[in-house]
C-alpha cells in the first residue's frame, strides 16, 4: 500500500510541472526543454527555506512552497524578456540552454551540496498534500484557459500574427504563460525536494525536462485532461514494469512512439473528458461516419 501510495504522490507532483508546461505548450504552443531547471530552482530554495532557517514547521512547509513557486517565476521573467521573442526552434534551444546552464551551476554551489546533492531534508510533502494542490491547481488552470487571457494564448498559438493584427498582446500572453508554468514547475520541485527527501543537480537536467515535454504531448496538446491521463500513464507505466528491469525503459519508449505514431494529436487530442467534450467526440464520430457513408455511396453510384 505505501508502495503505490509512493507512486501516486510522484503521478501529483509531476503533474503540477506537467499542467504548467501545457499552459506554455499545449496552449500557447511555445516548446520548452527547460523546465527541468525551474523545478531545481524551486527544490533548492524550498530547501534552504525548510532545512536553513530553523522555521516552526506549519510556517516552514508552506512558505518554502511559495519561494520555489516565487523564485522560479521571477527568474522565469528575466528568461523570457531574452528569449520570448525568438521564433519556434531557436526558443527551444534557448530554455534548453537555460536548464543546463542551472545544472551545471548547482553542481558547482557547495552551499546546496554541490555535485553530491542535498541529503537529510526534512519529509513534510504527503499525499494528501500533493492531492489537495493537484485538485486546486487543475481548477486554476481550466479557469486560466477559459478566461481572456487562456484565449489570448490559443489566438497565439493557432496564428500568432493574426493574433497581433487582431489586438492581441502575444509578447504578454507569452510572458504570463511561461511565468505560471514556471511556477508550477517551482511548486513541483519543492514537493519532491521534502518528498524524497534528497535533491541533486543530475535530477533535474535535460532528460527531466524531455519527460514533462513528452507527457504533454502524449496526453494530446490543448487538453487538460490529456494531460492528466498522460502524467498518469508515463509516470506510473515504467513501474508497472519494474520488473522486466532493463527492458522497461525500452517497454516505455515503444509505447511513446507507438501512441506518436498512430495518435500524433495525443490521446485526447485536445479534447476534455466534459459533457460538452464528451459531445463533440460522438458528434465528431457521428460526421464521420456519415461523410464515409456519402462517399461509398458515391463510389457505388459512379460504378453503376
């Protein structure tokens, strides 16, 4: 029981980087392998906060929250004043920059442990904790969807020019968008840095950035419950196989590409498990089969 209740208190707290990063991806379409590195900002400053400064621990706990959510947004600002303004690869390249560049200077702060990481911080991340924040964050993020400003981000995403001819602040929209989904990323690494109770600057590289990228693209962009499903399938699915050892992370690798393959738009495909999602699949369905009926019927027409 502890064993599973361990998997799904990591299933929430990568959700929570998960749902920040399809806010940026997903919906506002811009594509970061960076966020490994807004997680550790907001690990290692929820750690100096719960472990350096001798705070009761009702205060210490949520107040290292807050400074990782705080610090990765406000470094998150100072990145995307410098790279917002590139256009689609060249913005990839820049936060994958950016996430290594935090790696490397972790590795090199004894102050945090440097290289051979933090151990001993103290265990305060439970799984009604990481339950609550996933519950209360899911409801943030449709509501920032659903309002101008998630609007705003999809106007980006589908044309970003004809957003800008049409009123639009894209360079804003962008900037709110990367600045929540690096706050998320914060809160994320503050949950696992007093979960795990070790932090460690190999944690948090490229690999982890490339994860979270992935779940939001297997989930289907542009749905939020895409990217619940997804975070709960690729995170839980290489533990599923624990027991194949080294053939599990090969048994994960093939299901990424089989779902790639013959589901490029993601699992939902951007649609939400709501009764008005729910409408337009069957509706979507419904006008498909009725348009392969009209064309057999055509065909058959044709042949007579």
């Amino acid at each position: 029981m502890e064993y599973i209740q361990g998997i799904a208190v990591l299933i929430g707290i990568n959700l929570i980087a998960v749902l920040g990063l399809s806010i940026l991806t997903g919906f506002t379409g811009l594509f970061s392998f960076g966020h490994g590195g807004f997680m550790a900002i907001g690990a290692y400053i929820s750690a100096i906060v719960s472990s350096r400064l001798d705070l009761p621990v009702p205060i210490a706990f949520p107040l290292a929250i807050v400074a990782g959510a705080l610090a990765a947004g406000l470094v998150s600002i100072f990145i995307g004043k410098l790279t917002l303004n590139l256009k689609g690869d060249y913005f990839c390249i820049a936060t994958m920059g950016f996430g290594e560049a935090i790696r490397v200077i972790l590795n090199n702060v004894n102050y945090v442990g440097g290289a051979r990481g933090w151990a001993n911080l103290p265990q305060y991340t439970t799984w009604w904790i990481v339950l609550g924040l996933d519950v209360i964050l899911v409801v943030f993020t449709w509501n920032i969807i659903n309002s101008r400003q998630g609007r705003n981000m999809v106007a980006v995403r589908e044309e970003e020019l004809a957003a800008q001819m049409a009123g639009v602040n894209t360079f804003r929209s962008k900037m709110v968008a990367l600045v929540v989904s690096a706050a998320l990323a914060g809160i994320a690494g503050a949950l696992m840095a007093n979960y795990i109770q070790f932090i460690r600057p190999t944690m948090f590289n490229m690999a982890k950035s490339t994860d979270l990228t992935i779940m939001v693209i297997f989930g289907g962009l542009g749905s939020i419950s895409g990217t619940i499903v997804g975070t709960f399938l690729l995170v839980s699915l290489p533990e599923i196989f624990r027991n194949f050892a080294q053939w599990r992370l090969v048994i994960y690798g093939l299901a990424v590409i089989v779902i790639m393959v013959g589901r490029p738009q993601g699992i939902m495909g951007g649609v939400e498990l709501t009764p008005s999602g729910i409408r337009k699949i069957f509706a979507a369905r419904r006008a498909k089969a009725k348009l392969e009926a009209e064309l057999k019927a055509a065909e058959q027409g044709d042949a007579a």
